[in-house]
C-alpha cells in the first residue's frame, strides 16, 4: 500500500529536521573543539613564559648565593655602605646641596651692578673659584 501524502512529508520533515539539528550539533561540537584549542595553545604559551622566568630566576638566586659565599674584602664593603647604603665614615663630612626655593626655577637672579669699576676676569674668577675678593 501507498502511504498517505501526510505521513510521507512528514517523515521526511522529521528527517530533515534530524539532519539539521545534526548539522547544528556537528557545527557546535567543532567550534567547542577549536575553542579548547585556542585556550590550551595560549595556556601552553603561558606555562612556557613562566618557565623560561622561573629559569632566570634560579640563576639569578645562583648569582646571589655565591656573591654571599664569597669573601668580601674592605674596599668592596666600603663601597656598597657608601654607594648603596649611603654611608660615611667617621670624620667625613658629607655635603648636602640645598636649592634655594624661588616661584619660578626657571628665574634668572638679578644681577647687581657692581659700584666699584672690577675687570671682568676678576669678576669671573671670583664667581668660579670663590675667593675673596683682595678689595674687602
């Protein structure tokens, strides 16, 4: 017997309905797959960047250690309280600069005019090396 014309589409509605929702659940499986992919290449890259740093770090910590073992002489000490730690020895007198505070850094000082007739190298030597002056 003939199936009726119903039952016909029908049957093949629901087919191509399955074949669809195949096709659906096909395509979804394949981006989940490539999804986990992605995320275990970039996990992977990520293992790798920690473990080239925990290298460099080993060796830096080897570095270390063996400037620890090392027998430290006078000078070498000297120079990490000084340099490092900014230390001084007993008797040295550290100098400190103090910048005067103006408004304005950038301000040049007013410059007076000298009442006395000075030549002008002796104007410059007084202002570089400092020395009184022979008229005081």
């Amino acid at each position: 017997m003939r199936q009726p014309m119903v039952e016909r589409y029908g049957l093949q509605l629901s087919r191509r309905l399955l074949a669809v929702a195949t096709g659906f659940t096909a395509l979804y499986l394949v981006f989940l797959t490539g999804q986990r992919a992605v995320e275990a290449y970039r996990i992977n890259r990520e293992v790798d960047g920690i473990r080239q740093e925990i290298v460099r770090q080993r060796d830096r910590n080897l570095e270390l250690q063996a400037q620890l073992a090392s027998p430290r002489t006078d000078e070498e000490l000297e120079r990490v309280a000084r340099e490092e730690m900014g230390l001084a020895r007993p008797g040295d007198h550290p100098v400190v600069l103090l910048w005067p505070e103006s408004s304005s850094r950038n301000a040049h000082p007013a410059v007076e005019p000298s009442t006395r007739s000075v030549p002008y190298w002796q104007a410059w030597v007084r202002l570089f090396v400092d020395l009184d002056s022979p008229e005081r």
